[in-house]
C-alpha cells in the first residue's frame, strides 16, 4: 500500500502539461508513401537517392511529366559539370548572345544513373546549362547501344511495370539571368 501511495504523490507532483502541449511537443509523422504493390516497392527500394525514388514512383503510377526545381537541378547539374565537357560553337561562326545549343550527356556510371539515361542539355553562348530534358521510360534498345547491364535492368522492368505505368519527359529551365535581360 505504501508503494502505491508513493507512486500517486509522484505523479502529483510532476508537472501538468496540457493536452493541446503535448501533441504540440511531437513532431507530425510524416504519412507512408503510398504501396507500388510488391514488384514497385521491391524495385524502389534499390534505387540510391531521393530524386531516383520520386522519378520511378511518378512513373510507375503513371502520373506524367515533372519538371525540376531549382534545387533538384543544382545537384544535377554538378554531376554533369564532373563528367561533361561543353563542345562549344564551331571557332569560325559569329554566335548570336541568346544561341543555345543541344548537348546529349550519358549518366550511365553516375550516381544518377537510376533516374536518368542519355539526357538532352541546353547550353547557351557562355557554355551556362539553360535547359534539361530527359525521357523516363524504359524503353528498350538495340543490344549494344547501352551499356548491358542497364539494358538488362531495362528490359526487366519493363515487362514488370503494371498497366498504369507511363513515361514521361522531365524537364528544366533554368531563369534567365538579369545581365542577359
């Protein structure tokens, strides 16, 4: 009996919050991303890094076209910068200041391979990345035109994705900067 009485004084004796400050003490749980079903969530579980999981997720439910944030891009384009090397305008030819021009980039290898393949860039005068446009699909390829291994991977998915799954383009643009106005 005297256990008890001491464990009830103790709890008298502790502070009182309110409800309203204790629910207001606990961070809110982020909700669980919503089921792929077995085959989509055991394939996204491979993937390596947030931007790979939200791009295979956007396109096994089929949800269509996303464009990059600001953000999302700047890692991106620091993988790029790595691995690319601009080819510029022909020497001979007068460019205009607001000339872009087309450059393909290969993230096979990359940290990014799971999100992107051969990607398009845009690059202006200044060799400055003003664009970015990528095609999620898994499409497969003539043997040969992609490494193996990823054409392996993408010929497995493929015939796995459910009925719902779509490609879709994943887009950049970057703002034009106030000197270029």
């Amino acid at each position: 009996m005297m256990r008890s009485t001491f464990a009830y004084l103790l709890l008298l004796s502790l502070p009182l919050f309110s409800v309203a400050q204790i629910h207001n003490a606990v961070p809110d749980a982020k909700p669980a991303p919503e089921s792929l079903g077995c085959i989509g969530d055991f394939l996204c579980k491979r993937l390596n890094d947030s931007l790979s999981v939200r791009l295979f997720r956007n396109y096994w439910t089929g949800k269509g076209d996303i464009w990059l944030s600001d953000e999302q891009f700047a890692a991106v384009e620091e993988c790029i910068r790595e691995m690319w090397q601009p080819q510029g305008f022909e020497a001979d030819t007068l460019v205009p200041a607001d000339a872009v021009r087309r450059e393909s980039v290969s993230f096979y290898g990359t940290k990014y391979r799971n999100a992107f393949g051969v990607a398009t860039v845009y690059v202006d005068a200044q060799n400055r990345i003003v664009g970015f446009m990528d095609t999620y699909d898994f499409d497969a390829k003539r043997w040969g035109i992609r490494p193996f291994k990823y054409e392996l991977i993408v010929r497995i998915v493929s015939l796995l994705s459910p009925s719902a799954s779509l490609p879709f383009n994943i887009y950049y643009e970057r703002p034009p900067v106030a000197s270029d106005l």
